[in-house]
C-alpha cells in the first residue's frame, strides 16, 4: 500500500490548528458568560491543537513539494478532518445525534447552510456553526490557491489571475505566502462586513455571526433575538457582503497587490455575472409585481435580493419565498448550477467555464459552416488552451451526471422527485437553503441515515471539484491492483 508522505500529515496538522483556533471564539464568549459550556469548547480546541502540534512536530522533517496524487489526497482528507474535529461540541453538547453531528460539521466547513440545529439551540454553539462556516470558506480560498489548481488543472482559474499560481509541484514555502495574503484579505472583508452590519443596527454577537455567514457564503444564519428586523442600510449592507462573496477572490487579491483596483470591472467574467443578476433580478421582480405578490418597490428589493442569494449560493432569506410562483422558484433553483466567478466562495459551475463553453459553442458553429476556418477561444485577450477546454467538458458532463445520479439516490428514501432535486442541487451547489423552496428543515431531517450520509458525499464532492476525488479513486484502486500482483 502507499505510505502517506510526512508532507501531508504535516499539512492536516495546520488544517487542526486552524480549527484548534476557530474553537477560541466561542470559548471566549463562553468565558465571558460565564456559561457552563466553556468546559465544552476548552477541551474541542484542547483536542484540535494537541493534534495539530503534535502532527506538525512528528512530521516537521518533510518534502518541500507535494505530488498531484498526494495533493488530491490531502484534498479529501482535509475536509473529512474538519468535518470530524467540529462534529465534537455538537455530539458532547447533546444537542445532536452523532449523524446529525456530522452532518451539521460538514455542512458548515463545507458552506452549504444545511443545519439540524433546532430554534431553541445554543447560541454559543451557533457561534460555531458561523465560525466553521467561516473557517471553510478560509480553507476553499487557501486550496484554491495553493493546491487545487494543480490537482483539477486549473479549469480557468489562470484567465483571471494572469500571473501562474503554480508550477509543477506544491511548495510549502508558496503555501505560506499565498495563505498569509487570501487570510489578510478574507479578514479586512470580513470585519468591514461587521462594521456595516453594527451601523445597520445588528448587535455585535449577530453582525459577527452574519459578517462570518455573508462573506463566506454559508447562508445558515440564527438571529439572537429569533428574527432579523430588515431596514434599508442593512439590507443593503447584507447584499453588499453576498455580492463581494460571488466575485473573484484572486482578482481582488491581484488588483490589490498591483494597486489597479479600477481594472475590476474590466474583467469579462465579473461583467458576465453582473449582467446575469441584472437581468434575472429584473426578471424576477416584475414577474412578482405583475401576478401581484409585492409592490413594485418590494418586488424590486425582494426579487434582486434573492437573486444574488441564490446566484452566489448564499442562501439568505429576506422574506418566505416557499410560496412564491414556481417560475420564480425555479429561476431560483437553476442560479446555483452557475454559481459566482471561478476564484470565488460561490459553489456552482462557475461562471467563466460557461462563458468558455459558450464561446466553444459558437466556435463549432463558425467551423461547420466554413471547415477551414482556424478559430481560437478568448477570454479578456488570453486564448484558452484546448486542453482547459477539454477539461471543462469533462468537468461539465462530470458535474451534470453527478447531480442526476445524487437525485435517484436521495429519492429512494421516499421523498418527492422535485424534494429530491432540491436537496441534490443544494448539497452538490453549496445552496443547502434549495431544500427550503418547497420543503422544509423537516424533509431533511426525515432522510434515512445511508441518505443524510450520502448527502454529507455530495457536500464533500462539491467542493472537490469531482476530479480530486476521482484521482484519489484512480490511485487507491492502481495501488490495490499492485498489492495483489
């Protein structure tokens, strides 16, 4: 069988102290309330640090590079280890069972917004849940800088960010700087998002909480006070948070270090998306002032608000849409497949990859009507590389066949097909709040263990990008293969 390089334990023991130190935020508010829950967190982040200290030291004499098996391996195992390590105060509080435990863990680093935590639960423990929430949408930008692109090849990520992230193997030294830049960014965006909260007249425990969701792209949000009071400056403010969430990450970071904050809107793919709000915002808002469902102001606020949500996997609710048209539910649930821009916390398909399925398209078209014509795919003056188109097919047909097969799976616990899309699409998008818009908390909740398991795969497999997984797959079964010759 394959050894386990020291590297990639040395990496899950920094992915243990990140969680060892996301556990001190409830602890010191369960100091500071003196609640009897400080025990609970005190050993949660006692167990997670002594974990990665000790990893890190056993494994501190390692290579300085990672292979692409080794990378996607590491891809895996990552998530499995903070699903596990922020299970343990949900399952020693009581409040979960030991499968709603994890499913509530991987939920949260996985930003899906799907949560088993009942209205009456701890606030301290949905402390927690927000900063998981947090902390996984930390590690997607850490992985989407570091070792994704050279596990899944890129998929379009080196069109936004013109400089190369990444050249053959993984450095540990490039690791640290890249982290060490995403973290300073995802923080002062973070606490700017808390400021504008606090101005819209939150209390600080609730604008640390939605500050951490909104930005992160979570959507699971409990107010403190059982209901969210929505006025203009907060209302703006949240869409404002959801919508710097949907954009490019590593373009931000890009036009931040070159000092060029103005080139932001020249980017074809940012652009691409703003026009996608703008016009299914517009869509949806007259479609629901025309059948009479809100005013034209609160069509407009409603309908742009939801949009942005649901578009950039967020999943916030302004208002109860359960009962809004089906047309509308189903623009709703058809956001999420796009998702946000390719360097963003937004799950999905991403953006850029259907404007280059799109300019692929019509390359085909210009190509059978005129077979001699040399055509080349363009994005902001970069030709793609065939081999990205290729894998962007692959990716897509990949995508697609995964979300049908999840459908037929969750369907045999017995629930209605449209039910069972809902919650393939959401677990699969990272829009866990899909399962709300003709469902309720109880449908999953209702699932069969093997279908609450399975749905906690399809969390994991969304954020994999598919191809990792497959990797990890492909060079378990070749080792196998070896082991019995």
């Amino acid at each position: 069988m394959m050894q386990m390089p020291k590297l990639l334990f040395f990496l899950l023991g920094r992915t243990a102290l990140l969680v060892g130190c996301g556990f001190l935020v409830p602890l010191l508010a369960a100091l500071v309330e003196r609640s009897p829950e400080t025990l609970l967190f005190a050993m949660a982040a006692l167990f997670s640090l002594a974990l990665g200290i000790l990893l890190c030291a056993l494994c501190r004499h390692h290579r300085s590079r990672l292979s692409i098996r080794e990378g996607a391996a590491f891809l895996l195992l990552a998530w499995l280890e903070l699903a596990l390590l922020g299970m343990v105060p949900y399952l020693a509080s009581g409040e979960l069972s030991l499968l709603e435990a994890f499913l509530e863990s991987v939920s949260g680093f996985t930003t899906t917004g799907i949560t088993c935590l009942r209205p009456e639960a701890s606030h301290l423990l949905v402390l927690w849940r927000s900063v998981s929430q947090w902390i996984g949408g930390l590690n997607i930008l850490v992985l989407l800088t570091t070792v994704l692109p050279q596990v899944s090849g890129c998929f379009g990520i080196s069109f936004a960010v013109q400089k190369s992230i990444h050249s053959g193997q993984l450095m540990v030294s490039r690791m640290e700087r890249t982290a060490f830049t995403v973290v300073r960014i995802y923080v002062a965006l973070t606490c700017i998002g808390c400021l504008l909260y606090t101005l819209g007249g939150l209390p600080l425990f609730d604008a640390v909480n939605l500050a951490m969701v909104t930005l992160s792209t979570g959507g699971c949000y409990v107010p403190s006070a059982g209901g969210l009071l929505l006025n203009g400056w907060l209302i703006a403010a949240i869409f404002f948070g959801m919508l710097v969430s949907c954009g490019n990450f590593l373009l931000y970071w890009q036009s931040v270090t070159q000092q060029r904050v103005h080139q932001l809107l020249k980017d074809a793919e940012l652009r691409s998306f703003l026009l996608l709000i703008l016009g299914a915002g517009a869509f949806v808002s007259w479609h629901l002032w025309r059948l009479g469902i809100y005013s034209i102001p609160d069509s407009l606020l409603y309908g742009f608000f939801h949009v942005v949500s649901f578009a950039g996997t967020t999943g916030l609710f302004a208002d109860r849409i359960a009962d809004w048209p089906d047309f509308d539910k189903f623009v709703l649930f058809l956001l999420p497949f796009v998702g946000g821009c390719i360097g963003s916390l937004a799950g999905g398909f991403k953006m850029l990859r259907f404007i280059i399925l799109g300019k692929t398209a019509l390359a085909e078209m210009s190509r059978t009507l005129h077979p001699h014509m040399v055509v080349h795919i363009g994005v902001d003056g970069s030709t793609v590389p065939q081999k990205i188109i290729g894998r962007i097919l692959s990716f897509f047909f990949l995508y697609f066949i995964a979300f049908f097969a999840a459908v037929l799976v969750i369907s045999l616990s017995g629930i209605s097909e449209l039910e069972s899309m809902n919650i393939a699409a959401g677990c699969l998008t990272s829009a866990g709040q899909l399962s709300l818009l003709d469902g309720g908390p109880e449908t999953i909740l209702g699932l069969s263990a093997a279908a609450k398991l399975f749905c906690c795969f399809l969390m994991i497999l969304g954020k994999l990008e598919i191809f990792s997984f497959l990797i990890v797959l492909q060079s378990s079964y070749l080792q196998l293969q070896r082991g019995r010759w």
